[in-house]
C-alpha cells in the first residue's frame, strides 16, 4: 500500500494541479479541494520584519515578461509567450507606488528586467545567491531596500511559477499569477519580509492562490500564436488580476500601510445607453439549486469519494431569490415567477455553448413576465 501511495504521489507531481473550481455536467458547482503533502494545500505564509530603518526604496519588477500557456504537468503541452509588451510591469510598479507611498520615497534604478526574470525560482531551486548577485549590480545609491517582484513557485510543480493561462481538458481556461512579493535590504541584501501571491475575494473569506477560471474562447492551442483579440483579451485579465492579487499580498507583509478591504472594487454606473437588457422590464427570480449538498473529494487518479446531504432547513432558494431581488438594478420591477417547476429546473443541463443559450428551460412556463433571471443547477451543486 505504502509503494502506491508513493507512485501515485510521484505521479502526481507530474500532472496539473485541480486547484480551481469547476462547473461540470449538469451544472453541478465544485468546491476547490487543494491536495498535497498529504494534506490540504495553502497559501505559504509570509515573513515579515522590522521595517522601521526603511524610508527610501526602489521598485524592482520582472513579472510581466512571459505568459506560459498550456498545461503546467512536467510532461505536458506548454509554449511560453513573450508579453514584455504588455508593460505589465509598469503596472505593477504603479500600483505599489500608489499604495506605497504614504509610507516610503521611491528611487528610481536602472534594471534588466529581462535577465531578472531568467533567474530560476521554483520550488527545486534556491536562488538566493542568484538574485544577490543580480541586485548588488544595481546602482542602488541612496536606496534602503528593494521591493521585488518576480515569478515564483512555492507548491505544485517547479514549472508552476509566473503568469499561466492553464488549460486541462475541455474545463474553462485558468489565469494563473504566481509570484513573489520581497523586501530586501539594499545593503545586506537580506530579506526583510516576503510574502507568496494571493488573493481575498471578500472581507473574512479564504485567502487563496491567485486564479481565476476565464471565458472558453481563450482556450488557446499552445502551438498556435494568439491571435491580436485574444492578446488583448489576455492582457486585460491578467492586468486586473495581478493589480487585485498585489493588495491582498502587501496586506501580508505588515508594513503599516492603509489598504482597501479585501474584495474592494470601484464601482462605476453604466451609462444608459449602454445598459444591458434595456427593453426589459419585468422579471421573475427563480433559484432552483436543490434540496441537497454535495461533498466532493477528488484526488490523485482514481482517488474519488462523493456523498450527498439534505440542506434541510437551510432554504436556499428562497434565501438567493431575495438577495438577487435586492441586488437588481432599480429600473426592473420583480414579479412572482407564476407556475415555476424548481424540480424540473434543478434537473436542467444547460450545456457550455453559445446555442445552448436559447434553450427553453424545462420547469418555466411562458407568463406576461418579460424574462426570468435563474439561477439553476443539479441537485448535486452545494
């Protein structure tokens, strides 16, 4: 038994890691489940240290160089794509300046940030001496500490660091941010505090690693260039996800800064010539997520235990229908979804395609509401 669970193991060091969630058949919602070592994964926790004897420091940045596309297993299909037009480290570098700067004066070095993100740094490589050699190069006069960012790999497999849009089988195309958030002392070169990438989504949630599931036209084949909308698609994600990610992870470090709360976005009205849905008026809200929760564990290979609760009691259907009710803008008028059938609409599967869209839904019948908004799923969905 103890050499199965060690091939598996090994084996699975190979493969990507499941570390999304993930709609499947029938709508059914998985939990994220992060499995390694033997337990369940988290984000690495962060250093920090004593910050009081830092005033000046100098932005160092070499995420934005690459975008790996493609499976991360060892033995998989990837192709790295050069995105160092994107500026994306520009990005970066204005975003902690502006977050930053209550607390510190900036200094301004000259750096390639193209051989600095050469520098191996997975979790099979120890890159200490390489990353001295590279800033004891730079004329750092005046500067206190460097704060550095550069693709990283804690977990998962060493290939696994950067930026990835990770594909695995027809599940939607994952953008990845992996990378690492330092304050290093200009003149020892000593790393004074470090903290690993994340990502809060709400104030009290789990802080968990930086990705995000994206639209199915950005599943790239990884020997096919993208083409100009897909580039300029991807730059849009991964610019609002490594600008969202570098708040969580400076909140991490400690460094007596004021930072929006997690999960904090500025909201901007649409214009009403821009309004989505602009002859609707009335709408009905079903929700019909079942009357039972499922508990999913998935691990390596065949690993795979599933069961299934009642949420009696719970009443979540009426619980969403309110909340979506409240959430609506205004300018709809919410009326009784009349003869809705929530079994029938539990048990609908509404397939991951553009036709799939106009399927009548089995469960609503036609009414003088001018559409329903639904939130449907199997029984199977928690």
């Amino acid at each position: 038994m103890r050499f199965h669970r060690l091939a598996l193991a090994a084996i699975a060091a190979l493969l990507p890691a499941m570390a999304f969630a993930h709609g499947g058949g029938g709508g059914a919602v998985y939990v994220p489940v992060y499995i390694g070592g033997g337990g369940v994964m988290q984000v690495p926790g962060a250093k920090t240290g004593d910050y009081s004897q830092i005033h000046t420091i100098a932005i160092v940045s070499a995420l934005g160089q690459k975008l790996m596309i493609g499976n991360p297993g060892l033995i998989m299909k990837h192709e790295a794509v050069d995105v160092s037009d994107w500026n994306l480290d520009d990005d970066v570098a204005a975003t902690l300046r502006r977050y930053l700067a209550p607390r510190f004066k900036f200094a301004e070095v000259s750096y390639d940030r193209a051989k600095l993100a050469t520098i191996d740094n997975d979790s099979n490589s120890n890159s200490t001496q390489a990353l001295h050699d590279y800033l004891a190069a730079l004329p750092a006069q005046g500067v206190d500490a460097f704060v550095v960012v550069r693709p990283d790999a804690e977990h998962a497999t060493p290939l696994e660091s950067g930026l990835w849009l990770s594909l695995f089988g027809n599940s939607a195309p994952v953008v990845v941010a992996d990378y690492e958030l330092d304050v290093i002392d200009a003149r020892s070169l000593q790393v004074i505090g470090h903290a690993f990438s994340r990502i809060q989504t709400r104030q009290g949630g789990p802080i968990a690693f930086v990705r995000f599931e994206t639209a199915r036209d950005l599943a790239i084949d990884p020997d096919q260039p993208p083409t100009a909308p897909q580039r300029a698609n991807l730059k849009i994600w991964f610019d609002d996800v490594v600008k969202r990610s570098l708040v969580d992870t400076l909140r991490a470090l400690n460094l007596g800064i004021a930072l929006p709360g997690a999960g904090t976005r500025a909201l901007v009205r649409i214009p009403d010539d821009k309004w989505p849905f602009a002859k609707i008026k009335n709408v009905a809200i079903v929700s019909a997520l079942g009357d039972d929760v499922a508990l999913d564990h998935r691990g390596a290979w065949f690993v795979h235990d599933t069961d299934t609760i009642p949420s009696t009691g719970i009443d979540l259907d009426a619980r969403i229908e309110a909340l979506v009710a409240q959430s609506l803008d205004k300018r709809f008028t919410v009326k009784p979804a009349a003869g809705a059938d929530r079994a029938k609409i539990a048990k609908f599967d509404l397939p991951y395609t553009q036709a799939a869209l106009a399927t009548p839904i089995d469960g609503l019948t036609r009414t003088a509401i001018s559409t329903h908004t639904s939130s449907c799923s199997s029984t199977r969905a928690p």
